[in-house]
C-alpha cells in the first residue's frame, strides 16, 4: 500500500497507518491474482478501505476453515476474534504484544482498520454481526434443503459485504444496493457450481437439496459423481438449472455501475463482466464443472490478459474528470 492511498483516505495516524498496510500484506499473502489488478481500478483514496473489507473477510474464513484445528478450536478462535472486534479496548486488546499467534496478530491490526473503515464510511455494526454470525454457519452446516435456505445464507456472507462495497462506490441511486446484492449473489452461486470438488472435502453441499432432486439427484449421486469427476446427464443437468440462476442474478446487476460516483464505475463494471466471462466459459463446456477449473484462476488469468487494461485507463480518466469526495478521519 502506498503512502498517497493512505494520505488520500485521510489516514495519519501512525499505528492505523500500520493496520492498513497490513490488510494490503494480508491479502498479498493470499496469492490472489485478482486482488492487486482489481484495487487500481479505484480511486486512490479507497483502496486502503477496500483493502480492510477484504482482509476482514478473509481472516475470518481462515479461522473457519484452518485445516490444522478440530472444529471445536476452529470455534473458539474464531468467538475470540468476534468478541475482541466487538468488545476489545484500544488501550488494551487491539495492541500488537498481546499477540501469542501469527493469526492473533493478524486478527488484532485487521479488526483495527476494519473498525476505522466501518466507523468513516457510516458501515452498521449490526450488518458486521449479520455477515460473522451467518459465516459461523461453515462450523457445521453441511448442506442446505431449499433455495429459500441457500438464499438467506448467501445474504448473510456475500450480500452484505457487496452492500459495504456499493457503500465505499458512493451510490448515485436507492436501487444500486439491490443490484450490488444481485451480483453478489450471481457471483457466489458460480463459485458454489466451479468449487463443488474443494467443498465437498469440507464435507460441504452448497447446492440446494430440492435442486438435487429436481434433476433427479440425490446428495450420494452427487458426492459419487464429484468425487469421481464424471459428469453424469443429472449433475449436468443441475450445473445448467443453477447456471441460469446466475444468469439472472447478473441480468439483475447490469447497470450497478451506471449508479455510483463516476470515479468508481470501474471496479463493479469489471467484477461483472468477468463473472459474464466465467459463466460463458463454463456453458461453453457443456457445464462440465470438471473440464478445467473455472474458479479463481480464471478471474486471474483474466486480469492478467489485458482486461484490466482499457478498465484501468477508463478508471484514470473517470478519476481525474470527476471529483472524489475528500476523506477527513484520523
């Protein structure tokens, strides 16, 4: 993270300046190819915010799914950390030496630029519980029985970090909430449909149990067919029902990026058409999940194959032509 990001978003502060830098090193650590191409596309001044909204969301996952706890210590780590966000003291809890683990550490400066951003951007505690309590959820669900159950689940853990998003964007319009959400939504049910092998090791079903048995599947049919990676005409089946579903949700996010501050339109316009691109890419395969991973590298390979560059000039020229509203925090 650059100093003139961290001057832009109005962050003197010496200590929070750290915890912000940290959430950039943080995500680097991720080896995400996405992450560093898609932070560009946004004005200076909201990167480190986006940086924080990442992190926090990534350092929860991780205590969730570490592989080296029992899911009883998965637990305890991860109520630890929520109720340190929550109740933890400035003065006490959130400083570095009461760190005794690397994730500690990474718990103790990622909450602190998280608590800064949710307080400058106007973020309600009361979502932040909505999105912890529903990610808690992959402790021990393992499956869900109806779209109706899937839906509540996604609004918890993508829904309404996308709506921190449309937030830090700076909406122009009411509705732009709503078709945040909907990408959101799109988004996460691809990555159910491209990582059903990796979720299935979790011992996870993300797929609605009423969509198994509209195409004539059960849980076992499904689990014999991933495990074996053959795409049987029923699994087939579900991957084209659940991918017009996608469809839809993206039809329903088409013009979010229409409807915030102009020096942002970039990043929400980007995130849509390669989640087009990806759903494209697996219809092409005659939805056989198995044919090649369609998940992160994809989006990677993506950004990397000049994508991201006319994004990136149309971002410079939006940013320079329109005025970014200017950050006053500590």
């Amino acid at each position: 993270m650059h100093a003139r990001e961290l001057i832009a978003a109005g962050i003197h502060d010496g200590r929070l300046a750290e915890s912000y830098r940290h959430c950039g090193s943080f995500l680097a650590r991720k080896n995400s190819a996405a992450y560093p191409l898609a932070r560009i596309l946004l004005p200076p001044g909201k990167r480190p915010g986006y940086d924080a909204m990442l992190a926090f969301c990534g350092h929860a996952d991780n205590l969730l799914d570490d592989p080296g706890k029992s899911i009883r210590e998965r637990g305890e780590a991860y109520d630890k950390f929520v109720t340190d966000f929550f109740c933890g003291d400035e003065k006490s809890i959130f400083h570095e030496d009461k760190a005794d683990a690397p994730e500690d550490r990474d718990g103790i400066l990622i909450s602190r630029a998280f608590r800064h951003f949710i307080g400058t951007w106007g973020i309600t505690q009361e979502s932040v519980r909505d999105f912890l309590l529903t990610i808690r959820g992959d402790l021990f669900i393992t499956g869900f029985q109806t779209y109706g159950d899937l839906h509540r689940y996604m609004e918890g853990v993508s829904g309404v970090p996308t709506r921190w998003v449309n937030t830090l964007l700076e909406p122009q319009r009411d509705d732009a909430a709503h078709m945040a959400t909907s990408l959101g939504y799109g988004l996460y049910l691809l990555d159910f449909l491209t990582d059903l092998q990796e979720d299935l090791e979790l011992g996870r079903v993300y797929l609605p149990v009423e969509d198994l048995h509209r195409c004539e599947l059960d849980r076992a049919g499904l689990e014999q067919a991933v495990r074996a990676a053959t795409m049987t005409e029923p699994l087939r089946a579900l991957v084209r029902f659940e991918a017009e579903r996608v469809r839809r949700h993206f039809d329903e996010a088409e013009d979010w990026w229409r409807h915030v501050h102009p020096s942002s339109r970039e990043l929400p316009r980007q995130y849509l058409a390669l989640g087009r691109q990806t759903l494209r890419q697996l219809l092409r395969a005659d939805c056989d999940v198995f044919h090649q991973r369609l998940s992160g590298r994809v989006w990677g390979a993506a950004w990397a194959h000049g994508t991201t560059g006319l994004s990136y000039l149309r971002a410079r020229r939006d940013q320079r032509k329109y005025q970014v509203r200017p950050l006053v925090t500590a």
